[in-house]
C-alpha cells in the first residue's frame, strides 16, 4: 500500500469519524429540548389549570384586562391568581415568575422540584 492510499483511509476514518460525531451532536440537541420541555412541564404542573391559564398568557406578554377578556374572568380572580403564582414561586412579581421560568434551562432539576 502506497503512502497516498494510505492517505486517503485517514481520511476516510477522519470523515467517519466526523459524521458520527454529528450524528451524536444532533442526538444530544434533541435530549436538550426533551429536557427543557420537561423541566417547563414540572414547572406549570405546580399550577391549577387556572394558574397556568393565567401564566401562559403573562409568559405571551398579555395584561390585566387583556386577559380578563381572553379567559372571560374577572378582574378580582385574575389577580388571586397571579399572587397565588408568586406566592407559590416564591417572588416578588409576575416580572420575576417569568424571569425564573426563562431560566429554567439554568436550574438543575433537583433545584426545581424542591421548589415546589
């Protein structure tokens, strides 16, 4: 075997290697979403229907009277709600509820179920 084929099988066990290496890449992207997907679930599951009706449409960038109208409730059950939310998340705000959950992918899944 002459050193040019011997060349040309490196590379060849380079490319395969390479390809498999982004095969696995691609694999472990998928688990990532799966997991974030996961961790938003456990997040919301804290929630009655209600609540993560309510939250849902804070995370959508919705208010108050906008939401009164979408979930035809009143004003008085929109806002129990929210404090229950918070109160439950342990924050101050509807703002810092929404920060927490954008950062889920942050939080080590332990982190998350013992706030629950």
């Amino acid at each position: 075997m002459d050193q040019s084929e011997k060349l040309l099988m490196g590379i060849e066990h380079i490319l395969s290697v390479a390809s498999d290496l982004m095969d696995e890449v691609a694999r472990l992207k998928r688990v990532e979403e799966e997991c974030k997907i996961l961790k938003e679930k456990v997040f919301l599951n804290q929630f009655t229907v209600a609540e993560q009706q309510v939250f849902e449409l804070t995370l959508d960038g919705y208010f108050g009277q906008e939401m009164q109208l979408i979930l035809s409730k009143e004003e008085a059950t929109i806002k129990s709600q929210r404090q229950t939310i918070i109160r439950k998340l342990g924050v101050s705000s509807m703002k810092e509820a929404v920060k927490k959950f954008r950062h889920l992918e942050c939080e080590s899944p332990r982190k998350l179920l013992q706030s629950e």
